[in-house]
C-alpha cells in the first residue's frame, strides 16, 4: 500500500476507531449501573420491546464499528472513487460513524439505573434527531479533513472526447446497436429469497414476508441488462419494461469502454448509485461508461461495449453538429 493510500485509508477508518473508543469508554463507565439485562430493542413510539443480556450486547456490538471501519477503509482504497465523490465517501464514513456511536451511548444512557432484569423507561425519538445532528456535523468534519489527502486522480478524467474510439458513418447514415446480457446466479439467488419470504409469510407473518417477495422482484428485474445505442441516446432496461434507464446524447459527453468491478467500485449488483456514479451492474467485466457533461458517469456492463460506446460517441458527435 502506498503513502497515499494509507492515509486516504487511515482517514476512512479513523471516525470508526474514535466511535468505538468513546462507546467503549461509555460502558466501563457506566457498567455498574446498568442492569444485567439491557432494553435493546425499541419499537417507532420509544417503546421497549426486546432485552439482551449485558454481556451479548457487548459482544453483538463491540465489532460493529470496528469492521464497518475496516471495510470503510478498504473501499475508499480499492473502490476507485475519484475527486469529489472520494471525498463524499470520507465524509459519509465519518456521519455514519457519529450517528451509530450516539446511538449505541443513548441506549445505554436509557438504560442507568433501570431495575434488574427490568425495562427502560423507553427511548426518546429526541436521541434521534440528536443523532441525525451529530452526523451531519461529523459529515462535514470529514469532509473537511479528506481535503488534506490529495483524492485519487481520475484515469479518464484528462482524456479528450476527441481521443474516444467511433465508428464512421455516411451522411444520412442510421445505425442502431443493442445487447442483452446478465448473470445467471441471479435469477437463481430470486427464488431463494421467494421461498424464503413465502416460508417466512406462512409460518411467521406475512408483515414480515412480503418485504422479501419484493426484494426478490427486484433481484429479478435487474439480473439481466438490455441495452440500446440510438439516436435517443443510451437506453437501459431490466428483465421488465420498467424500470427504463435513458441518458439522451445531448447529455452525454463522450463513452468508454472498460473494465468495471462490481464490488469495487459500485457496491453489488443491480442498479446502484455511488457518489459521483450511477450504473446498471449485472456482473463484473466489460461495460459501456458514459461521461455525461455534469461529470456523472453512468455505467452498464454488457457484452461488445466497445461497439457500443464507439457508436454512441459518433451519435453525440452527431447531436453537437445538429445533424
């Protein structure tokens, strides 16, 4: 790891660190006044509807900070994030990091004093909007403190449109290009999650196994990309007609073709959006990466990007000319 990046991962890391620290603190502190079962889950009114035993919160939520930290860190490194968008995930890190320390002190401040075994008196959603302040002002602390890292430089940031590849057209020419392609574990991956929300909707509650039913159809919709270069622009759908994903030209900068992770740089899969991002991800590998003129990029893999994005730079050449 270089200098840099350890330093752009130190300061991704270093909310996390500090948050568990001063929870940890916040515990030895307060430890014998606590009871030996703490009210640890609470409804949307405050109320107190779930106990754990002290030592299961500890260990429950001891690592929580700790590993969010470590693959904070790894993803402000590895996640190709440039610019101002590497600079939003650092403060993103250091808001996420204050909202769930405050939350965790506050459920042990509610819980001083209660009687052995017994309940809290309940949680004040006032914790929350405490909570939401404190993230944001941590927020932008770290943003102010990514400043003092240099952000990586985007490789395609400096390329003239000009440099793109294109493919020649006649005057009056009209040319088209589409693709399909996905990932055949998603499908798969969406009757696992049907059956486990039926499952769960007849055994248990349905309030519990309807969500599952529509992750699945979401899961679904997005397990396979099909993708369209006209003279709309390009065009992006799921397995359904919607949802339709369209950049026209007049948007468009210029395109690429390369290489994307689906991890790295957007998280998973489906359609994801990332700070200064957004893409249609069916699977790592080849993808069609559009640059539009707000500096957004918009991404989807599919198979012949390279075609794809040489006719969609001709056809924005097209659109700039008036032709």
């Amino acid at each position: 790891m270089t200098r840099k990046n350890l330093g752009r991962a130190t300061l991704a890391a270093l909310p996390f660190v500090l948050a568990f620290l001063v929870d940890l603190i916040l515990f030895l502190v307060l430890k014998d006044r606590l009871p030996t079962r703490l009210a640890s889950h609470f409804d949307v009114s405050g109320d107190v509807n779930g106990h754990v035993d002290r030592t299961t919160y500890v260990l429950v939520t001891a690592p929580v900070l700790p590993v969010l930290g470590a693959l904070w860190g790894l993803v402000v490194v590895g996640g190709k994030f440039y610019g101002r968008a590497h600079r939003l995930l650092i403060g993103g890190g250091w808001a996420v990091a204050a909202f769930l320390q405050y939350v965790l002190g506050a459920t042990l401040i509610v819980n001083l004093d209660a009687p052995d075994g017994g309940a809290a008196d309940g949680f004040p959603m006032w914790h929350l909007a405490v909570a939401f302040g404190a993230a944001a002002l941590a927020g932008g602390i770290g943003l102010l403190l990514a400043r003092l890292v240099p952000a990586p430089e985007d490789p395609h940031a400096g390329k003239s449109p000009a440099d793109r590849e294109r493919i020649a057209l006649a005057d009056g020419e009209v040319a088209g290009w589409a693709r399909t392609t996905g990932a055949w574990w998603l499908p798969l991956s969406a009757l696992v999650i049907v059956a486990s929300g039926a499952g769960l909707g007849f055994e248990v509650n349905w309030f519990i196994g309807a969500p599952l039913l529509v992750i699945a159809l979401l899961v679904l919709t997005f397990s396979r990309a099909h993708v369209t270069v006209d003279r709309r622009g390009l065009t992006v759908s799921g397995l359904l007609p919607w949802p339709r994903v369209q950049v026209p030209l007049e948007r468009i900068e210029a395109a690429d073709s390369r290489q994307v992770n689906a991890v790295a740089e957007f998280g998973g899969w489906g359609y994801r959006v990332r700070p200064g991002r957004t893409g249609f991800i069916v699977r790592s590998g080849e993808a069609i990466v559009a640059r539009q003129k707000s500096g957004r990029e918009f991404a989807v893999t599919v198979e012949d990007s390279a075609t794809g994005a040489a006719l969609l730079n001709t056809l924005v050449d097209r659109n700039r000319a008036g032709r």
